[in-house]
C-alpha cells in the first residue's frame, strides 16, 4: 500500500476507533436493533456488535475484540480469492492473537460470555463483508453503501418493531436524549459513510489482507477514547493486549 492509502486506513482506523463510544451514547436512550434500524435508514452489520454492547460489553474491548475480523478476512481472503499469506503476515497474525488471548483469559465484568459471543459473530460477518467489498471492485462504492444499507434497515425496523416494540412508542422517541441523536449523526455521516467510502475505495485498490490489517488499530484509538470520555479503566492486561496487537499489525506490514 502507497504511504496515502495508509494514512487513509490510519483515518478510518481513528474515526471506527471514537465509535465505539459514539455507540454507547446513542445506546442511552436508543435500544440496539431500533438504533441500528435508524443507522441504516439514514444511510440509505452493526446490530449484533450494538446488541453486545447494550449487554454490559466496553467501548472499549469491543472495539478491541472486533479486530478478529481481520483473521476472518486474512483467511476469506486465502480460500476464495487465492491471496498469498506472507510468513510475516502469519507471524504478525500470530503475534495479534495472542493480544486477544489476553482479552479472553480476561472476561467478566467488562465482557461477558454472551456479548463476547456476539462481538465475535459479528467480526466474522466483517471479514465476509470485505470480501464481498474486494470482489465488487467495478461497483461504486458509495452506491453499495447506500443500497446494501436500504435492505438491512427493512429487516432490521421489522426486528426492532417485534423486539423492541415499546421503543416505538410516541414518548420514547420524542425522549431521545441529545447524545443518542449526536451518536446517529456520528454514526451515520463519519462511521458510515466516510469510514466505509474510504474503506471501499482502499479494498478496491489495495490486497483485501494488507487493508483490514490497519482496524487493528481501532481498538487503540477506542479503548483511549472511551477512557477519556466514559471513564473506562485501562488496565494492565489492556495495556499488553494492545501492544501485542500493535506489534502484530507492525511485523504483518513487513515485506521481504
């Protein structure tokens, strides 16, 4: 990848990174599949990771955790588009779990079983989604944005209106606080359309493995940003977690 193209996956990285916080505070007042719902009308895969959260998960694990999307796409990426793992990208695959080992010996409080279970379906649905994004490489990328984001909000606003049913009453939606309407407009304008316009064209461009090896940066950018605007404590383990995953994406950029 040309220095520009990673400086714009570093942008993607930061902006996917604050919206895990975002999300918490569209949560306060918003249930997950509605607030999902709501997302994808506006924009015209996030209501398992919303629903997670929702469930007692951090803005920041989350954000960390959800990087696994990147082995998913790496091996995607192997089986049907035949694309070449390098041993550095092997060893810096390596090295990236054994950061989020650190996470999983890690689980309680901060990450239950039920929402870690759900943070990893939907890494899978992510790295499934990149190579479909890699294969429609003639489609215009905000077209797919818009259209694929159309469908979800049909199946989502029937979800939400049988699981969610008292959210659609008149009090609840005129209730909505300030934060959860300024998550929505994070989530639909930055989130969604510059993060995956961006992310698009670089998929388009660049190896589907070399491009989601740079959301492992997200969790770095999420777990600072939700210990300075949630109050998150970033421990020891979290500290390491992050380092080794660092480390990983540095050793998986080497080409020799």
């Amino acid at each position: 990848m040309s220095l520009s193209h990673s400086l714009l996956a570093v942008l993607v990285a930061l902006i996917w990174g604050v919206n895990f916080v975002i999300i918490r505070f569209g949560l306060e007042s918003l249930p997950p599949i509605l607030f999902s719902a709501v997302r994808f009308w506006l924009t015209a895969q996030f209501s398992l990771l919303f629903s997670a959260m929702q469930l007692g998960a951090s803005a920041g694990l989350s954000s960390l955790i959800l990087q696994v999307q990147v082995f998913f796409t790496m091996a995607f990426a192997y089986l049907f588009l035949h694309e070449h793992l390098s041993r550095f990208q092997l060893l810096g695959v390596s090295v990236s779990c054994l950061g989020l080992l650190v996470v999983v010996a890690n689980l309680g409080g901060d990450m239950p079983l039920i929402p870690f279970i759900l943070v990893i379906l939907a890494a899978a649905m992510w790295g499934g989604g990149n190579i479909a994004a890699k294969q429609l490489s003639s489609t215009n990328v905000m077209a797919l944005v818009i259209w694929g984001g159309l469908l979800a909000a049909v199946v989502l606003t029937v979800m939400s209106l049988v699981l969610e049913g008292q959210a659609w009453q008149w009090q609840t939606i005129t209730a909505v606080s300030d934060k959860s309407l300024f998550a929505v407009l994070y989530i639909v304008y930055l989130s969604t359309f510059v993060g995956y316009g961006l992310w698009g064209f670089l998929l388009q461009k660049n190896r589907a493995g070399d491009v989601a090896q740079f959301t492992l940066l997200v969790p770095v950018f999420g777990m600072t940003a939700s210990a300075l605007l949630l109050g998150e404590a970033i421990t020891w383990w979290k500290i390491v977690a992050a380092i080794l995953i660092i480390a990983g994406l540095l050793l998986s950029r080497v080409r020799r």
